[in-house]
C-alpha cells in the first residue's frame, strides 16, 4: 500500500503513529517530494499537494472552500475530494474550471484566510452542499479538533442562505466531536436513519470501558471494527473478554466493518433495525 492509499482510507489526513504500521518513511518522503501527498505539520499529513490547491484556485479568482477546505485544516473527511473544491464569486463564469468541484457564494474577506475558507465557513458550506454523512464527518471532525465551536456552528447555519439551511441546522444539532473519526462519525449517520435507535458516541459503561456508540434505553452497543488485526493472541483475548462483558450485562453489540458502513450503508441501517425492533419487543431489564 502507498501513503497516499492509506491516508485516503483514514479520511485525507493521518499521523504518523496511524500509518506508520503499513508504510515506511521512504515511501512517505518519495509521496512527499512528488507532492502525492503535503506535511500539514510535523507528523501530519494530507492527500494531495494543497499548495497547487490553493494556487489553481487563485489563478481562477476563487476560494478554496467545502472538502478541499476541511483537508487543507487538517480534518478528517468520509471521502476526500476527487477534484479541489473551490468558492466562486455569484457573477463568476465557470470557464477555465475544468476538472474542477465549483460552488458559488460571495465570501466575505473575514470568511477567507489566506485563500481557504475559514473553519465555520467551511463546515456550513459542507453541511449545505453535501449528503448528511459527509457533512457530518466534517462537523465532528471540525468539533474533535476544537477547531469550530457549537454555538459557533448554530449561529452559522441559523443565519446560512435558505436555501441548504435546514440540512445544515440537522448537521450541527447532530455534530459531535466525541466521534473518533470519520468511520464512527458514518456509522452514527446511519443510526440517525434507525426508528427507535438513539445512539451516543464514545460511551463509557462499567466493566466493559468505552464503546463506540452505544443507545442505553435499549442496550444496544455498536462497534465500528477498524483496521486494526489481530496479530498478537492477547488482542484478540482482550476483544473477547469485552464483548464477553458486554453479554454478561445484557448488551447486544452489533459489529460493522470499514466497508459495510462506507459501502454498505443499506446494510447496516438494516441491520439496526432489525436488532432495535427485537428490543423493543422484549422486555429487557436493564442490567448495564
């Protein structure tokens, strides 16, 4: 696997301690140097080269702005962009834009930063343009990174365009910066979709630790399986043991891989369905 593959799976942006298991500092140095990939700082890095980023924007009168923003601060993003995603002003042509992910809205100067929309901007335009899941991605990463604040991001959306206003009002009440990265950030996405499902991130529960998602009214613990394998005999012991924990106290724990909640979405919305609607059916005593 190439550095930059295995930044693009982890969202457009990874340190160096996430993917120095699958990659070596020659192949990041030869990525670094053909600008496949960019230092955003030490022991940080991004898809892409974002100076040419910025660049082509510029030479075009526009903005960058939306995912090519959200990299470019160093946030992790469900998909990172297949072309840069640039802000043009509202009586902009498109000509000369080919290969291009245009948008238009007249920015403000105090909405730009050196040629990149700032962080509030950059969430909200995102929260206004894309799927719920890819905008979500970006809110909580905005919000893990203490880049952007909650009120921040209300104040923004309440006062956004009206047309994208309500997707982006869903995005922001639904942010939340305890999502670990942006396959949990998808994973509660889908959840969102679930009847009867209200699914917290990161939640502690005694004897077992902390779980990625968890409802507690119904006992329902969702685990987003990383990349991570088990190689060594005391990991895979320590994954039974919670789960073996997790049993013991009633919990249902409902597994999805990387690629069934960012390919398979059906599927796993499906799937919590199925396990929510039992619950519901049972009288489960709570026990956790």
């Amino acid at each position: 696997m190439t550095p930059s593959y295995v930044i693009g799976i982890f969202g457009g942006v990874a340190r160096w301690d996430e993917i120095s298991c699958l990659v070596t500092r020659a192949q990041v140095d030869a990525e670094l140097a053909a600008g496949a990939i960019t230092r955003l700082r030490r022991g940080t890095y991004a898809l892409g080269d974002l100076a040419e980023v910025r660049a082509i924007a510029q030479a075009r009168g526009a903005s960058v702005s939306h995912l090519s923003a959200a990299v470019h601060h160093g946030w992790k993003v469900k998909w990172p962009p297949a072309r840069p995603t640039v802000t043009l002003p509202r009586n902009r042509s498109r000509g000369g834009a080919d290969g291009l992910e245009l948008h238009w809205q007249d920015l403000a100067p105090m909405q730009v930063h050196r040629g990149v929309t700032r962080p509030v901007e950059t969430v909200i335009g995102c929260a206004r343009s894309y799927d719920f899941d890819v905008a979500l991605c970006v809110a909580d990463s905005a919000l893990r990174e203490r880049a952007v604040s909650r009120h921040q991001l209300l104040a923004a959306a309440e006062a956004s365009p009206r047309t994208g206003r309500a997707k982006a009002l869903r995005v922001v009440r639904a942010a939340d910066g305890r999502a670990a990265n942006p396959f949990e950030s998808c994973a509660r996405a889908i959840a969102t979709d679930v009847r009867g499902l209200h699914a917290e991130p990161q939640v502690w529960l005694h004897g077992v630790g902390r779980v990625d998602l968890c409802d507690l009214s119904l006992g329902i613990v969702v685990e987003c399986e990383s990349f991570e394998f088990h190689s060594e005999a005391a990991s895979l012991e320590k994954d039974v043991r919670r789960y073996t924990s997790c049993a013991r106290r009633g919990l249902v724990v409902v597994r999805f891989t990387w690629k069934e909640v960012m390919l398979d979405p059906d599927y796993c919305r499906r799937a919590l369905q199925d396990v929510v609607d039992v619950r519901l059916q049972q009288a489960v005593r709570r026990t956790w």
